[in-house]
C-alpha cells in the first residue's frame, strides 16, 4: 500500500513538471512567432515605451500629443496626487483580484494566483509618471502617427469612457485601478495584453507573450544601440 502511495505521489509529481515544462516551452515557441513581421520602426514618430517589472508589462505613452490627450480619459483628479506635473501615462491590464489584493509579490496568496490562472476578471492599471527615464526595463519605441492612433483606439476600447468610470484605488498616489473588459487566465495574461495592444498598432511583436520575455524581447535594449 505505501509503494502504491509513493508510485502515485511519484507521477503526480512528475505530471505536474511535465505540465509546467510544457507551458514554459509553449511560452518560448508561441513568443518567437512573430506578428506584423514587415514592421520596422520609422525613423521619426511618437516615442512610446514598454515597461516591465520582470513579472508585468506596461504601456507608457506621452500624457498629451496631438493625436491624443489622455487627460480626458485618465483625469488626474482621479489621483491621490493629481497635482505633479505629470509627462506620461503608463496602461495595462491584468486580473482583479492580483491587482488589488497583491500590492507586493510578498502578499499574493496561492488561492488568488489559483483563481487568476484558471478566469478573473480585467482590470486596467493605470500609472502617471513624471519624466520616465529610458532603460532595459523601460525601453522605448517609436510609433507613426497613424500607429500610434491605433493603438490609442485599441487601449481606448478598453478604458472607461469620460466621466463613467470609477476609478480604485492604487498602490501608491500617482496611480489607479479601472473596470475593463477582458477574462484573465494563462492563456491571455497581462503581458498578451501588451502584446495585443502593440499587434493591433501593427507593430512587430510575439504571437503568444504569457510572460514578459516574451514582449521585451520584440523591443531592443536602449543600452545597445
């Protein structure tokens, strides 16, 4: 009988390394498939830039340009600080419950990352910087005009519309949470999210992005130019 318990606890083990290995390798291939494979970044443009935490991605964009003032859909009045002088405002989107039970990876609780991989519901995240500095962890890229109106249409048919939506509270004063559409789960992650929004502007980007590295490494390291 112990045999029998240790051989089952022995497969259970290996089916769940194996499961894990699978989705990794998946991760790895379905990342390397390129969407809008023409794409190359013009010389001139709106700079945008993508932002990574090693776990979560970002996608941060001038606070006003001429071809959109995100002030109107992301007032900073809806901040604990809304009074800075804010330069850029930085989108994404992930699960409910990660989001605003979860303000260190410290505090993230195996029955909310359970629940997250298996469907949660979105939320968008939405921070105002100051100035951001460029680096490996925040590297830049530039749009077309036209481009860049894509991909504020795409983000914009995410977010609330002026004047409806309630913002939650963030983590710190120059951020905040919104209700956005969208299930959470392994196969359509914050950082598919970031990928999606970026394949809808026509940019060069993975087919299946679940982790970071999988869209980080589509945009080149500022530090090797």
């Amino acid at each position: 009988m112990k045999a029998k318990l240790l051989r089952a606890g022995a497969w259970a083990i290996g089916a769940i390394i194996s499961a894990i290995m699978l989705f990794l390798f998946a991760a790895w291939i379905g990342s390397s498939i390129p969407r809008n494979q023409s794409w190359t970044e013009p010389a001139e443009g709106i700079e945008i830039m993508v932002g990574d935490n090693g776990i979560h991605t970002e996608i941060v964009m001038p606070l006003v340009s001429d071809v959109k003032d995100w002030r109107t859909t992301f007032p900073s009045s809806d901040l604990q600080d809304g009074a800075r002088p804010y330069t850029h405002v930085a989108v994404s989107w992930g699960e409910r419950e990660v989001f605003l039970n979860t303000p260190t990876w410290a505090d993230l609780s195996l029955s909310t990352a359970v629940g997250a991989a298996v469907g949660g519901d979105g939320l968008l995240h939405v921070a105002h910087y100051v100035r951001p500095a460029p680096g490996s962890s925040n590297r830049p890229l530039r749009l077309t005009r036209t481009q860049y109106a894509k991909l504020v249409a795409a983000i914009e048919r995410q977010a609330p519309r002026p004047g409806e939506g309630k913002p939650l509270r963030g983590y710190a004063r120059y951020d905040v949470f919104y209700d956005a559409p969208g299930t959470y789960h392994l196969g359509n992650t914050c950082n598919q999210w970031t990928s999606d929004m970026m394949a809808k502007a026509g940019v060069k980007t993975g087919l299946w992005t679940p982790f970071p590295g999988g869209v980080m490494k589509w945009i080149a390291n500022p530090s090797w130019r």
